[in-house]
C-alpha cells in the first residue's frame, strides 16, 4: 500500500536526514547544538556553547545552609559561626550588622591568623619590648586564660575578678590593656561589644536593635584615635572600653549584662594596620570635620533613643575631637569624658591626698607652684580641675591659673604664641620672654613643688629634672604624678623618682608601679593614680541618681570624697590614694558623693531623691544594695513568645 511505501522511505537515515533539514528550513528551527537569539546585542562570534565550559552537573546538597538563630545567637553556634568572614549581605539579613568588625576577612585569612598564633604565641612577647610596654608574656598569658574563662563562663569569670580585683586589675586594665590594643586584630576570636562605622551612616538607629539587651545602663565609646599614649588604632581600640567596663562592674557593680563596650569606626591614620591583612577596620583615612561630627551624632541619637537612661562615657578620643564633643552632648545625656574629667579628679583627690600625708590642710592647695608637662585634652582637664579646686579654697580663677606652668612639646606656653587651644588659653604664661623655655629651666626658674606628667611622651622626667625639683623644694616634699598611660610613655618610674629624691617624693603614677628599695634597705610604697578610683562611683550615683547631667560640682565632690578614704596607716607610708582592695565600698561611697551634689543641686530623681532626705548612710546603704554581685541563680525555662 502506498503509505508503508512511505513508511519504509521515512525509515532510511538518508531520507529522515533530508526531510529533518527541510523542516527546519521551514519553520526556521535551529539544529540542535545551536542557539538562536532574539535580540541582535545577544549575539558571540559563535552560537556554539565554547567548548572550555565544564559539563552542568547538578549540586548533591544544597548551596545554602538553613539556619533558625540570628543575631548573637547565631555567633555563638560554632557550626554556623563564620567570626569576622561573614559578608555584608549575611551580616544584613541575619541580623549581625554592627556585631562584627567592619571589614569581612576571608577564611584563608582566618586560617593564616590561627597557624600564626599556633606556631608563634601571640601571648609570648620579647624581652626587648618588655622594657618598653611594661607588660610581660605572663601578663599576657594571664589576660588569655581570664579572657578563655569570660568566653565560657562569664558568672564565674567576674567572682573571680571580684575575689582578687589587687592582683587582676592589671591584667584586665592598664597596662595590659595597652598591648591588647595594639594586637587586637591578632587576638581577635569572639565578638563582644558593638561596631559603627562611617559605612553605616543611615542604619545606626535600626542597627542597635541588634544588639541583645533591653535595658543597657553603661556605655563606653571611643573611636580609636588617641588610644593611651599609643596613638591611632583605629577598630583596635575596642579593647578599651570592654577593659572599662569590667571595671564598670567590677567595682561599681554594673551588671555585666547591661553594659555595652563600643567603637567608632572612621578610619586610621596609622598606616601599618591599614596595610595589614587581618586589621578588621576600613582601610581608609580617618574622617574629620563636619562629617566626623554628623557620623558620632548619628550614633550618639541612636544609643540614646533606645536606652535613654543609659550613661555614655567617651573614652580615648583625639584632642581635637574629645572637648568638642564632651561639651556638644553633655547639657542633653547622661555623658562624660573619663579622660578629661576622670583624670582630673583622679589628679585633685591625689593632691589632696598627698596634702594629708604632710598634715597640710585642703586649703594648702592654693599654695602649691605647679608645672603640668601636657597641654593636650587630659593635661588640661586636670589643671581646670585642679584651679577649680584652688577657687574652692578661696582664690579667684585669674589668681589660680597663675598658680600653673603649662609646657607642651614645644615648650613653656606664653601669649606670644598664636596658634592656641581655646582650653589651654585660661593657663597661658604672661611673661613672653620665656615662651618655648624648656622643663629643666622651668623648674630652675619657677621652683614647682608639684609636676605633673600628662604628655604621654616617655622619661622626660629624667635625673636632672627630678633634681632640681627636689633641689628647689626644700621647705616641702615634693609631689611627682607621672600620669601618662602604659608604663612604656610614663615620664618616670618610681624607682627613678624616690632614688634622685632620696626618699621625699610623694608619688604617684598612672600605671602601676612594684614598691621602691631604696639604699637604706627599707622600702617606700607607691601610689596608683588611677581613674578607677573615680568613674565608676561617678557612673554609679549618676545613673542611680537619674541625675540626666553629670555636672562640674558632682566631679568635684568624687575629687573630695576619695581622699578621705585613705588610712591613717597608709598616709604614714606616703600613699595618696585608697586600697583597691576597698574597691567597692570605694565606687559606692564616691557614688554617694556624687549623688549627694546632685541633690543639692535638685538634680536627683527616682528613689535616691527620697534617700536623700534620710541622710547619706541610707543613700549608701541604697547604693550598695543595687551594686551587681555574681552568684548563680536558679534557672527556669520559657518557651520563646512566652513572657517576652
């Protein structure tokens, strides 16, 4: 029949071929193998697939990994957890945002830092930087094995520094502090504290909702520019305000779970960590002028529209940026500046407590010639606390700021230098015949029985200006405060202080110091002039106290509390300052102090006002009852959604 004719035709090869390609020639079909485009721009040089492109294999597993935790939570699940490789895109829609340093590192990366610190401890310091930081491998070791123990176990982390806070203290603050700074970025392996950067302009206010807690009390912020006497370390500097804050609540009694460390993150200066491949911050300049001050206010309206009642303390920050902004937010929040106004009645309540140890009264003050080697934000912080204190005692301002020689790198500073701070100005030298004159002629002119070290500049006080300090104060014991943070910028040792002094310097310094052997055999103790004895009382009885400022009167009263404190037995030894073995009934009677101005000043509210009308032993006792003690509690679960 005529159709299986067909069939058997249709069925030869050669004639399927045929018929195929008249079919495609028709209906403009493309053969197989070839692609036909629409749009002309769509076209190669070949409608063939290039036949370097690998076979498509579909994927055995999936290319995403579902996960039901955001947040911290997520950065404490060690299957999920990426640490600081987490990309942007992650960071945003996993809630991480602000949680982890600024720039995402590579795995490749995370893995070369390891075998680094595997193969070479980072912990392990050389001898020769030993002598200039102050701070050896067992200190280092230390802050590792109590930093492991925060990581696991934070309850038992701070009863430990509760039990031992004498011997701790220095391994969670200054001077160890100073060299995890400057090796943060190699120390770096759990995320703690928060991180706003220049890139987050925009997204502060939604971004702080990441972090966990409801009700934070305490922050501390710095941006990394002015970190000790070390200078720019941009992101690095975080290590600041977590070592702050373990004194927060160490001390002061802050719950550790309402505390909040922070860093700014605009850049840095400082070349060597831009250029290093495991530095976590932007890699660029730091940001300055109107546009450094939009980012912080941007950041400082965020924190405070969340937690309004929450003490935000700026810590660390370059001297063109640390007053400007101390006095740009401090009539609006609960806001002050540790370096400017902690250091400086750290420094008055160290006066007057070398006073006490000469049996001279408070007033004696105003009798003092003083000589402050540091003209930058802290240097003169404390000569404006210090003259504020002479105004107390019954000099006029003019007549106290004549009691000051101010020398910076330049030298003394007269009128007849033009290119002066604002700050610096009220403490200006009259006589121009001097200006640049040097320290040691300062001392040989002038006769200072005080001389404070604020520059953080290393040994300026060398033996012949500590002799010819002594030499010209021989009707008083002279008072020697190296106040500059590590050890490796303090302008002298107490060693080099009471050996050229032969015994009679009252001293003190800003990091601590072992008691001094002197030729005689016997042993001089030595004071620290530490901010630790004063912020955390001011945080506390402002923060108690709802007091919203933090005024120049309620500083002053922490300066005049802390002395008071000082046993009879210890000012028989020379020492200015209490026992930090007493920290906590120090913080909390200094925070009564605080408390007890803002009263006066009608500035206390919330039950501390009503405290106030009973005395300062039930504000005390008040106080004491709310200071934070770690103890484990009993422990129940809620089902999420429940009680939330």
């Amino acid at each position: 029949m005529w159709w299986l004719k067909l069939r058997r035709r249709w069925a030869q090869p050669r004639r399927w071929a045929q018929l195929t390609r008249g079919l495609q020639a028709a209906s403009n079909i493309p053969p197989r193998g070839f692609v036909r485009y629409i749009h002309e721009d769509d076209r190669f040089s070949t409608d063939r697939v290039p036949e370097d492109v690998p076979p498509y294999i579909p994927g055995q597993e999936s290319p995403a990994y579902v996960v039901r935790k955001t947040g911290y939570d997520l950065l404490k699940d060690p299957w999920c957890n990426k640490g600081s490789a987490f990309p942007r895109s992650e960071r945003d829609r996993l809630g991480l945002r602000g949680l982890l340093p600024p720039r995402s590192l590579t795995m490749e990366l995370q893995v070369a830092r390891f075998m680094q610190d595997y193969h070479h401890p980072v912990h392990f310091i050389p001898p020769e930087d030993v002598e200039l930081g102050g701070v050896t491998s067992e200190m280092a070791r230390r802050w590792k094995a109590l930093q492991a123990l925060h990581d696991r176990n934070e309850t038992l982390f701070y009863r430990v520094l509760f039990e031992n806070f004498t011997e701790m203290a220095p391994i969670i603050y200054t001077p160890t502090v100073g060299w995890v700074c400057l090796n943060f970025h190699k120390l770096y392996r759990r995320p703690r504290g928060m991180y706003f950067s220049a890139a987050d302009r925009g997204d502060m206010a939604a971004m702080v909702y990441n972090w966990p807690q409801r009700d934070v009390q305490a922050i501390v912020v710095t941006d990394g520019s002015r970190i000790l006497g070390l200078g720019d370390l941009g992101v690095n500097g975080l290590g600041i305000p977590i070592g702050k804050l373990d004194l927060y609540c160490a001390a002061a009694g802050f719950s550790p779970s309402k505390v909040l460390p922070v860093v700014i993150d605009v850049g840095t200066n400082n070349e060597t960590l831009r250029a290093n491949p495991h530095y976590g911050g932007l890699r660029c300049s730091r940001i300055t002028g109107p546009e450094y001050f939009s980012i912080v206010d941007e950041f400082v309206t965020a924190v405070m529209s969340r937690w309004p009642n929450a003490i935000l303390q700026f810590e660390d920050f370059s001297i063109d940026h640390a007053v400007p902004l101390l006095e740009r937010y401090r009539q609006h929040h609960l806001v002050f500046n540790d370096d400017i106004q902690g250091t400086a009645a750290t420094a008055l309540a160290g006066l007057y407590g070398a006073l006490r140890v000469m049996n001279m009264p408070p007033s004696a003050l105003t009798e003092q010639r003083i000589v402050c080697v540091g003209a930058g934000s802290a240097g003169m912080g404390v000569a404006k606390m210090i003259a504020a204190g002479m105004t107390k005692q019954g000099l006029s301002l003019a007549e106290a700021t004549k009691r000051f020689w101010v020398l910076d790198y330049m030298g003394l500073i007269t009128k007849k230098r033009s290119d002066v701070a604002n700050f610096v100005k009220p403490f200006v030298r009259e006589e121009k015949q001097h200006e640049g004159e040097s320290l040691l002629s300062v001392i040989k002119r002038v006769k200072p029985t005080i001389l404070l070290g604020l520059a953080g500049a290393g040994r300026l006080f060398n033996k012949e200006v500590l002799t010819a300090l002594s030499e010209g104060c021989p009707h008083q014991r002279p008072i020697i405060f190296p106040m500059s943070n590590p050890t490796s910028r303090m302008e002298c040792t107490a060693e080099e202080a009471l050996r050229v002094t032969k015994g009679r310097a009252i001293f003190a310094s800003g990091s601590p110091q072992q008691p001094v052997q002197m030729p005689d055999g016997g042993t001089v103790a030595v004071s620290q002039a530490n901010n630790m004895y004063i912020f955390p009382g001011i945080a506390l009885g402002s923060f108690l106290g709802q007091t919203r400022v933090i005024t120049d009167d309620m500083l002053m009263a922490a300066a005049e509390a802390l002395p008071k404190l000082v046993h009879p037995e210890d000012l028989a030894k020379g020492l200015v300052y209490p026992r930090l073995a007493d920290i906590r009934d120090i913080s909390a009677r200094v925070a009564t102090a605080v408390a007890c101005a803002a009263g006066k000043e009608g500035r206390l509210r919330g039950p501390l006002l009503e405290k106030y009308g009973q005395g300062p032993d039930a504000m005390r006792a008040y106080i004491a009852s709310r200071m934070f003690y770690p103890e484990y509690s009993s422990l129940v679960h809620v089902p999420p959604g429940v009680d939330e």
